[in-house]
C-alpha cells in the first residue's frame, strides 16, 4: 500500500480525489472542493 503523501483530507464521495479550500470572496476555508469529482463541501455542513 502506498503511503498517503497529501495534506488534504481525501473525497468523501469519490474516495480518489482530495478536498483542497475552495473560496471567492468569503472565507478561504468556507468551501472546500474535490480535485477530482469536483463535489462541494462547506464547512458549515
């Protein structure tokens, strides 16, 4: 097994993918998206 070398914390939907913070005039960690399946998470949920 290959070792986990990201920081982000992996995809809950897609399982490949990391969440990396995601922002546009809010908080830089208020939305976060994945870099692969492009879901959306905020932090709020």
């Amino acid at each position: 097994m290959t070792e986990n070398k990201c920081i982000f914390p992996s995809c809950p939907r897609c399982d490949k993918g990391y969440l990396v913070p995601f922002s546009f005039k809010e908080d830089v960690f208020e939305k976060w998206k994945c870099t692969e399946c492009k879901h959306e998470l905020k932090k709020r949920e």
